[in-house]
DNA sequence: CCAACAATCGAAAGCGCTTTCGATACGGGA
DNA sequence: TCCCGTATCGAAAGCGCTTTCGATTGTTGG
C-alpha cells in the first residue's frame, strides 16, 4: 500500500506538504502541488478512509437502518424505493451506505452502539414500527437521524401526506358514488397507519358519511395476509359496503384475493383503493388505484435534511411532508344509483 | 468518546492490558479482566472500529456492486432478493455492508479505488453486465470477490443453474405439446442471458425440434419494454409458435401485455413461461409459470463462498451452481392436437 | 535455598493521516 | 539598509487501537 509517505520520498517534500496539496490547502506552491499530483498519479496512490476518519472524525458514511414489519428487509418494495432515491442524492457527495449488523466482537449490540462504533456522520431510518426503543434511543443521541414515514420530535422526519391521501381516496370513491366504505387499516403500532385511519375517519364524517365500527377492520402489519383476513371479516358482515380503501397496496392486493375467493368481483361488487402505488401495484388484475407515495422526492428530501444536519453540526427536527397523489386504474368503479335513495 | 486510555486510567492497567482483556487474550488475569470489563460497562465504552482497522487491516466491511441493466439500483426485485439473504448470512458474523458511492475528495474513482481506499474485506458482486470494465478490474485484484450471475475465472461465482432451467422450461413446454417454441433471449452482453439461450437451443435440438431463427428474439436487458417489443416482432411472423420461453419474468410480463394488446390470450393462443419468479410473477394475469431461482440459497452461498476467501486470505475461483425449479402457475396450457399431425 | 518456568503486565512502536504553529525566504516600502 | 508582510514549507503531536517483546513477580521442583 502506498502512502503519503511514499509520496513525501519520492517528491522530497515532507508529509505535509503532500496532505495539503491533497487537500487543497493554499499554503502550497503551483510547482510543489504539481510535482505531488503527478508522483500520486504515477505511483497509483490513494488515500486511506480509516486513517483519515482517525483524525478528522468524519467517516463519509451514512448509516441506514431497515426495519419493516414483513421480515423481506431490502426487498420491501416501498422502503427500497426510497433509500434508492435517497442513495443517489448523497452518492454524489461521497457519502457512502453502511448497512449495519449490530455485531461487535462477537456481541450484540444496539443500534447505536453499532453505528457509534462505525463513526458514520448520519443515520437513515426507514422503519414502520412506531415504538422501537432502539430506534427511539438513536434518535434521541447525538447522531444526526432522518427518519421516513415516521413521526418523531427527536429527529428529522419525512413522510407522505397520509392524511391528504386518505382525503383524496375517500374524495374519489364519494365521487364515483360511494357513501359506505370500508377501511383496512395498517397496524395500529405504524405511525404511517393511524395517520391513514384518521384522515379516513375525519374526511367521511366531513361528507357526512356514516361508517359504522365494523367497517374499520385492522390489516396486520400492511401485508398481504393481513388485507386477505380483513376483507374476510368485512365479506362476514350482514350490510356489505361497496368500497374499501386499503392503507397499503399489499393489504388492497389481499383484500382483492379474497374478494375473489369469495365468489366476488372487483371492481364490480367492491371498488378498491390501495396506498403506495408499489410496482405490482399496475399488473394485479384489474390493476389497482392507489394513491401514490412520492418515492423519489421522499429519498431526495431526506438525503437533504439529513446533510444538512451534518454540515451544521447540529441536530434538526424538521419535518417535511410529500405531497400523494391519486393514480386512477381499474379497481373502482361507479356506483349505479339502484339501492342509494335518490335525494 | 471514552477511549481505552479512559479504561486504563480509571482502572490502573495499562491499556495493553486493557486492549488485551477487551480481545480476549490469555495472558491477563481473571481479576484484571473483571476489572477492566467493569469498567467499561460502566463507563459506556466502545471501540473505534476507524482505529481498529487502521492498525488490523481488517474493516470487517463487504462492499457491495449493484449494476442492473435497468437503472432502478436496489429496486431489482431478483438482486436484492439475493442480497438481502446475503447480508441475513454475514451479519451474523459482524460484517457490515457498504454500498459504495465512488466518489472520494471529489473526484470520480473507479470501484476499485473505492473500495481499496473504503479497506473492504471483500466484495459480493450482483451483475447482469458481462463485460464491465471497472467490475473485471475488481475481480482481477487481490480483494476478494465473490460474483452472481456471472461468469469469470478471476472471481468466485455462484449462479443459478440457467442450463438446466432452460431444460426443465423447454421440457415442461413439450410434456404439454408444444413443439413450436420461441425463445426471447435477455441481453446478450448478459450472461445468464447467454446460458439461457444456450439451454433453450441444446434442449430443443436433443428433443428434434426445429427453432428457426426467427423464434429467437432479443429482448433488451430483461426489462418489461424488451419483452413486449421482443413479443411484438414474434407476433409479426407468418408462422407463429405456440409457447414462448423468456428468459426472464421481466421479459414474460411484457411479452404477455404485447399478446394481450394483439387481441391474443395467453394461455389460450400462446403459452408463456418466465425465469426467475420475481415477486410480481404470482400476481400477474394469468399468474406466470416460470423457473424459480432460489434467492435464498444463492445470497447464503456467495457469501460462504466470500467468507472462506477472507478468512483463508487467498481468493479462490470456485463456482457454485444453484438448482432452479419449476413453479407451474397458469400461464402455459397443453395444446390441443388440431394442426399438429398425429403421428 | 536456588534455578527454571509460568503467569501477568506494560513500554513502545506503528497503522496513515491531518493540522497547528513556528521557521525560513523573499520582496517591497520607508 | 532595515523592517515587515507574504508565500511556502515542515516538525511534531495526535487520532484510538493492536501487538511484539522484554520485565517482573510468583511458583515449583530438585
């Protein structure tokens, strides 16, 4: 491996010469910078992160912690999605990704032990679960955090107007004709999810909409199984509703497999609306209206509010909030006047 | 940051003894290890992983290279699939994943110079590119790979078994009657899309069928786009085949809206079988029939396979082949013997 | 009682880099 | 000619840790 040292040899300049023409400094001559370029260029040199963390104490690495409900860790659809966008933004600055494996010399350790450990400037979270005490505890350090589609007064947050989208969702289905909707709910520990079942319960009751207890039934954990076993329970019901707006696109896809399981068909019997707009999302049968989370703009801002806190050296808690949007597709259909009494 | 001189101080060893009780080694006594270990409960210690690797020369860090054709980075359901099971193996052990950015100081660097200066113990490589300079350079270093999907004799690679998968696709396709098969090939600059092709081509010729050139199309890198414009010059020809075999489920689901916008049905007019099974595959209409690649078992291999290099300090090339399975869904029907003369 | 050995400990060097601060040289103005 | 500002450079300390190797103490057998 070769070093600065090495460097300092061959040119004749001293060590210091050689870090300050790397880095810029002005304190160095036109010659002197040039004779040093070209021995770093010749000799194939190149810098060594660990000994440069040592002692400017910043590591150019962003922590990001990956917790979601279903157990498919990357592969969850949304969450990748974001972090995605979110690499792209911070890739260019030279920060790099630390996927962390909370192992210490063969211990297990905390969150925050882990990344404390690795000295990364910053950390992105991308968690459903709203009262992970880990999670909690990193928030609360001295480590700038940017946490997605979660809320939190310790940090940094940035998250999709759940509210408005669920405003838009009933907005649309009231608009097609439909006055008893139903909703599957996200787990109730998932931030992203009350705030859906909120904005669904104030947007019907401001349309005057009655929806009666059993119409809130709860997927479990936004997965699929989960959407499958709500709608079996809605499906049970003696007075059926004719729309069901679903917190996430996977409990939408479940609640359509049981629809269907039940002799039913959507968008005929039941119109259904999802949330996400993950990539399956356009080829389930009939493809699915959902409201869309701005992925892109979701990684993009938190790259940004999390950079920002590490170029002040001061923690923010910000919080930003996406706009959603409707994307019309085939799962809900216009409610024909036959059993709504005229007015 | 509390250090280990902090320990030494507050416990009266030296931090020798203090570096030695926290790694384990035999010659410190019962006590002082108590002592120390005590202390640093107490005081909150933790190890500098910067220094550590500094004077170790050992980051405990796997970087990781994520080319897809499709520019959709950590979205490739298929790679971080396999990932995502790499990672669940090497965190275990304490191994961080670091998702490298290629920028240092500023300046573009290869991902050689990344990693070399990031001091990676190794690199597990997911790509579909054959012939990427920058990731041929990685491989011939002295830092271990392991790569996927890929061919090389300067690496470790661990790949699914596309020969045999071509097989058991073509096979299944002629158990059901088809004798007129297209194939629509994946990227030729591709690999896998390669061995693929090659399966497809030994299998039919050992089965007595005649493939014309025609019935062999490229679709470009796997994506949806390559497999529908892919389906469409197939459509075009005077003579259609009666199933096709595409070499990725990518490919499958644009070949099948090709079909379906034609004014076809699948299975119906044409019988289609994919590669991969994706998370999609089970949800499209109708669900596709296609070749399962065992996700779980090619992350869990190369990172055995990358593990062995690092602690054995000598890459090796070995190459792992992973068997594929059928997953029969709907997609595919047996023909029915009207235009195929009875023997 | 002494030599030999085991157990335990610590001084010091070194990993590769940055940064402070003082040293030197040079030119121009008074 | 002298003083001072400016440009250029380098010595040295320090970042937090590991590891070698020698020193010291206690123990044991002859």
């Amino acid at each position: 491996m070769v070093t600065i040292y090495d460097i300092a040899k061959k040119t004749g300049y001293s060590v210091t010469t050689v870090s300050k023409a790397l880095n810029n400094y002005a304190d160095v001559s036109q010659k002197a910078r040039k004779t040093i370029l070209d021995a770093v260029e010749e000799m194939g040199y190149l810098p060594n992160s660990h000994a440069r963390t040592l002692t400017t104490k910043k590591s150019w690495t962003i922590g990001v912690i990956f917790i979601e409900s279903l157990g498919i860790g990357m592969k969850h659809p949304f969450f990748s999605s974001v972090i995605e966008s979110f690499r792209k933004n911070v890739e260019i600055l030279g920060y790099d990704l630390l996927f962390a494996s909370r192992m210490i010399n063969n211990q297990k350790k905390s969150y925050l032990e882990q990344f404390k450990y690795r000295g990364v400037d910053g950390v992105v979270i991308v968690s459903s679960l709203f009262n992970d005490k880990q999670v909690k505890e990193l928030m609360e350090s001295t480590i700038p955090t940017v946490v997605i589609d979660l809320h939190s007064s310790e940090s940094a947050v940035v998250k999709s107007d759940n509210f408005d989208g669920s405003y838009k969702a009933v907005d649309y289905l009231y608009s097609l004709g439909h006055r008893n909707m139903a909703h599957i709910a996200g787990h109730a520990t998932t931030f992203a999810g009350q705030e859906r079942l909120n904005g669904f319960l104030t947007s019907t009751k401001s349309l005057g909409l009655d929806v009666p207890d059993e119409y809130i039934v709860n997927g479990d954990y936004f997965s699929r199984e989960g959407g499958y076993e709500a709608m079996k329970k809605l499906l049970a019901l003696p007075h059926l509703p004719t729309a069901v707006y679903a917190a996430g696109d996977e409990l939408a896809i479940g609640a359509m497999q049981a629809i269907k399981d039940a002799g039913y068909s959507v968008p005929e019997d039941f119109s259904i609306i999802g949330f996400d707009d993950i990539d399956i999302a356009q080829f389930v049968n009939p493809p699915l209206t959902t409201i869309r989370q701005n992925t892109d703009v979701l990684g993009k801002e938190a790259a940004e509010l999390l950079l920002q806190q590490i170029n002040s050296r001061q923690k923010v808690n910000d919080s930003i909030v996406v706009p959603v949007e409707l994307v019309i597709r085939d799962s809900c259909k216009a409610l024909v006047q036959t059993e709504s009494s005229p007015s």
